[in-house]
C-alpha cells in the first residue's frame, strides 16, 4: 500500500493543495499519515483528491501515531471547506459560511467509523472514514477536511487555566463530479459596517458561486461616499477561495471615524485572465456608527494641531488687516 507524505506547515500557509496541516507553536506529540485511495485522480497529490461512481462506498485510512511517553485521546472531525477573511482556505470547522449553491454537505457523506480513539505511548492506530458518493452527479469539487486534535491537551488546558498551543492536523478531502465548471462566477452579496478584531470595517461579502477553487485572487476595493469621495482602500494580492464559500473581505477604517451616511462599495477581483467587477450599495445608520466608533481599538488619527494653528493665525492677521484698513479709512475721512 502506497502512502502519503505527511506535509507539516504552519497555518498560515494553509491551501488547497497541502494535504495534511499541521499548526501550533510547540512540537506535535502525535503524527498522521494517510493511506492512498484507489479512486486518487492524481496518484502524485499527497491528499485525498476523489473521483467516486454514484452510490460508491469507499473507506480511507490514516494512521495516527502517539509520539509522546504518555498516553494520549486523539479525536477526528470531518467538515466542509471554507474561506477565512485572510483569504485562506480552512479544512477544519469554522464558522466562515457557504452559498446554497454547494452540491451536498461533505459532513452527510462521510464520517468516522470511531471519531475518538486513546493511544498508548509510541503506539499507532487506524481511524477509518466511510465516504459514500451521492446518487445525482454533480459539477466541479466538492471540498472538505478530515482533522485530528488531541483531547487530552485540550483537557489538560482547562484544567489548569492556562494557555497552552494546541496543534492539529487538517487532510484536504476532494471529491470531483462529473460534469465540468463551464467558468468561475464570483458576486458581491452585500457590503456592511462591522468589525474584525475590534476594528472598525467595512465587510465585502463575496460568494463563489461555483463548484471550483478560485486561485492567486487579488482584490481591489473602494468605498465611496453619497458625493463620491473615496473615503476607504484596500488591496490583498494571493488569496484564494474554497468551492461554493462565501469569502468575506474586510476594509479597514484605520483609525478613521466611521460616519453615518449612503456608500457605495467597488470591487475589481481577478483571478489570471478572469476579472469580476463588482459593486454594492449600503447604508450607515447614526447609531451603528457611533455603537462601532465606541468600541474600535484602531490607533485613532492624530489630529495635526501645527495646521490648525497656522490657519487660525492666518484668520487673524486677516481680521485684524480688515480692520486696520477700515480704521484708515475712517480717519481720512
């Protein structure tokens, strides 16, 4: 049986085509490596990339290995691709949503014959994940994740109330219908005010409305007021984005005072020779601005009090010009 080369990168790194992630700080203390299916479109990808008959059932195996002196509960989840606001594609769960437009559920098709299993020091042993293809054939990629963490580290961790790296391993799950994606289709769902990190943004919601991975996508945006007036920029070069997610794409106020008022949202999204141009109109209440304006932790813009007391010299020699001229003029008279 052939095997998978296990792939360690930080998460940071995370795409479509590292098959197993593995993130955290510390050194892992257990390892994963995947058995091949015989179903592999490419025997060269070093994760599960699945063409599947309709109604076929197929088991994949992976080896999960205790490296520690001590025994450990290792637990496994499966889930559905999706997009972060980085423009990272994420193989775990997340909350980062998906259109309605995706096929079927990955986690309705495949699950784990034990999802938590305790190994011993130095010992392995085998989770087995039963994946059955749907009836109906499909278009393009279905994408999802088979992830493993460990449960006694994370127990260990609430137990002592103390912040420990948690490390994981996420292995991309591929599963390709039949029918091709004639092209790639991205819309602009809505743009609202909001906040990342307790910062202030503007957040671009960006659907993929297709069954494919949009790859080395750079988004361009512009927030434009009722006159206009480009008050926001932003720019992000080299994300990508899951089949059938909803990408949302924060603009940052940057210290800038958000404002009540009608905006306009304008984005140009390209991805190689495919260029979206997209745009969207939203309103922002008085009271969302100043809720959102009262909790941004954004470093706020320094007012230049240099310039405004040139100006209020320059009032005042024009004032006292005025009048001076004014008393002449009466006195020649």
């Amino acid at each position: 049986m052939r095997y998978f080369k296990p792939l360690l990168t930080l998460i940071t790194t995370l795409f479509c085509f590292n098959p197993i992630i593995a993130f955290a700080e510390d050194q892992a203390n257990f390892s994963v490596v995947a058995d091949q299916s015989p179903y592999q479109v490419d025997k060269d990808k070093t994760y599960f990339d699945l063409a599947l008959p309709a109604n076929e059932t197929v088991d994949l195996t992976i080896h999960v290995t205790n490296n520690s002196d001590e025994a450990i509960t290792i637990a496994g989840e499966v889930a559905q691709a999706t997009t972060n606001l980085n423009g990272v594609v994420e193989y775990s769960k997340t909350d980062n949503k998906l259109t309605q437009k995706v096929p079927f559920d990955v986690t309705t098709i495949a699950s784990f014959d034990n999802p938590q299993q305790t190994i011993d020091a130095h010992q392995t042993v085998d989770f087995v994940v039963h994946v059955t293809a749907p009836t109906t054939d499909y278009a393009g990629i279905v994408a999802g994740g088979i992830s493993f963490h460990d449960v006694t580290e994370e127990k260990a961790t609430e137990d002592t109330a103390m912040f420990k790296n948690k490390f994981a391993y996420a292995i991309a799950l591929l599963l390709h219908g039949n029918q091709e994606v004639e092209k790639n289709d991205l819309t602009l769902t809505k743009g609202a005010p909001g906040q990342v990190n307790s910062r202030n943004v503007i957040n671009a919601t960006i659907a993929n409305q297709t069954s494919n991975y949009v790859s080395q996508v750079t988004v361009k945006a512009k927030v434009l007021d009722s006159n206009g007036k480009e008050v926001l920029s932003d720019q992000k070069e080299n994300l990508q984005i899951a089949p059938d997610s909803v990408f949302q794409f924060p603009v940052y106020y940057n210290g800038q005072e958000m404002k009540a008022g009608n905006y306009r949202l304008q984005l140009t999204v390209s991805s190689g020779d495919q260029i979206w141009e997209l745009e969207k109109e939203f309103t922002i209440t008085k009271k969302k601005a100043e809720k959102l304006n009262k909790t941004d932790v954004s470093p706020k813009e320094e007012t230049n009090y240099s310039q405004w007391l040139v100006i209020g010299l320059l009032a005042s020699a024009v004032v006292l010009l005025v009048i001076l001229i004014v008393l002449v003029v009466r006195k020649r008279r």
